[in-house]
C-alpha cells in the first residue's frame, strides 16, 4: 500500500528512505534508519519488528540481501511482506512477498532499493529508479525526494494520496551537532502529501542548512552598517554589545541559528533579514 526508496549517499556517510503512501501517517510506520549502518523500509502488511531487528543485523556487517532474507524467513506473514534494505556498502536489496496486492515489485542496485505495493503500474519503480540514478549530483534530501516525486507522478499509489516522509540520518549530522538525525520530516494527512513533503524540506532547509563557506559575506563596512539598521528596525537596537550577539539574538527567534558564523552572514540569513524588516 505504499511505494518506496532506501538509499545511501555515494560517499556512504548518509543513509535515508523516502516514503509515500494511500496510509495515515506513513512515516510513523516504514522507515528506520542508523547513521554508518543503513537504511531499511517494511510496508505492505508491514512488519515494525523488521526495523529493529534489521538494524540490529546491518550492525553486525551483514549484506543488505542476507538482511532480507534472515528477517522474512523467520516471520510467518511473509507471504504479505514487504522489504527495502541498504547496509554501509554493497548492494541494496529488495523483497515482495507473493501475497503482496498488485501491482508489487522492488529493484535494487548499488546503495539504493525502490519497492512498492498496490501501484498503478511498474512504470512507478522505473520512473524512480531513474531519476535516482540520473541526479547523483543532488544534495542526498533532494535526490531522495526526487524519486519519490517521480514516482508520484508515475501514478504511485493507485488508491490515492495520503501521506509521505523522508528520513536522513549521518553521523553528527542533526540539530546543532547532537543527533544523527539530520532531517525527519512526515506529511501525516494531505491531499498532495509528496508536494508538501517537498515544502518542508524546502523550509528545513532554509532554517538548518549549513551555509556554504564560499558565499559568506565578511560583516565590515557598508554590509555591517546594513545590518546594524535592519536589526535596530526589528527591536535589536545598537546597545553597545556586539553585531554578531545582536544578530544572534534575532537569529535563535527566527530559528536561523543554525547558518550563523562569527564575523559573517550567510546570504540566506541576510535575505531573511531584509525581508523582515
């Protein structure tokens, strides 16, 4: 009842899934994933024990395909089962249990696993694969997101729209350096779920992207006298203290902490800030 990719990134420091689904609150139901481990969706009728306990086995070095198969052969209801499974290297692995509805079917190759159950067609898993495959320049959030979207547009789920997630996880890679989860974002119930997924992350990205050290601006000059006015407009006067702590107390209100640098501005967080004031 929900179509799928599991995926690692091509240098393997991230792992992900994302999901999509005629089903509430998909997200709180398929994905799992551990930072250096891998990445693993169960759906169809799906089975939440896979979860732990195919992270458990990924964490002892295990093929993605073994994965797969030491956790259907000890379940009893795999005829109605489901699997995507990546591990920290080699091959993704798919399963479709022979009880799954029509249409159902996975693929896989290196780093990468797309399934799904009750589609309108194979044409779903082609069009994702395919786009996966075609944007290995993209940030890995994006990339994932787009092959779920061209899944979507393929048809998807041929029972509707529902709800859609997308998981990243890398070592460190979470809010402000103590988590692994980089993003968890879930559309629970929403009549285009995969294009507001697509908001959020735009959103998300916006608040937590790391800036990009080439495009930092050196707050001097006319830049920092700028930004001086704009803050004072806001209610962060001139007080004495510094600009980077007047810019800072602005910045934890509008959640932009994250993308700030001592002695410079990120041009996403100086747009921000013009378009506030």
């Amino acid at each position: 009842m929900t179509f799928s990719i599991v995926a690692r990134s091509d240098d393997g420091r991230m792992h992900g899934v994302a999901v999509a689904s005629k089903f509430l609150a998909v997200g709180a139901v398929v994905p799992a994933a551990e930072a250096e481990v891998g990445a693993l969706a169960t759906q169809a009728y799906a089975n939440l024990a896979y979860r732990p306990q195919g992270l458990a086995f990924l964490r002892t070095g295990l093929a993605a395909a073994d994965v797969v198969a030491g956790l259907v052969a000890a379940d009893s209801g795999r005829a109605q089962r489901q699997l995507g499974v990546v591990g920290a290297d080699g091959e993704g692995a798919s399963y479709t249990g022979p009880g799954c509805h029509d249409w159902a079917g996975g693929q896989a190759g290196t780093g990468w696993a797309v399934q799904g159950n009750i589609l309108t067609g194979p044409e779903v898993l082609d069009e994702m694969r395919d786009a996966w495959l075609a944007l290995a320049d993209r940030r890995f959030a994006d990339r994932l997101l787009a092959a779920l979207s061209a899944g979507d547009r393929a048809g998807g789920d041929r029972r509707g729209r529902q709800s859609a997630a997308l998981l990243v996880v890398a070592r460190g890679g979470g809010y402000g350096g103590g988590s692994d989860v980089v993003l968890d974002l879930r559309v629970d119930d929403h009549p285009d779920p995969v294009t507001e997924l697509a908001r959020l992350l735009d959103v998300h990205t916006m608040l937590f992207g790391r800036p990009d050290p080439q495009t930092l601006l050196d707050l001097t000059g006319d830049l920092a006298d700028e930004v001086t006015a704009l803050l004072g407009a806001l209610g962060y006067p001139d007080d004495g203290s510094g600009l980077d702590d007047r810019l800072a107390a602005w910045a934890g209100v509008e959640n932009l902490e994250e993308r700030l640098v001592p002695a410079r501005i990120d041009p996403v967080v100086l747009a921000h800030l013009r378009a506030q004031s």
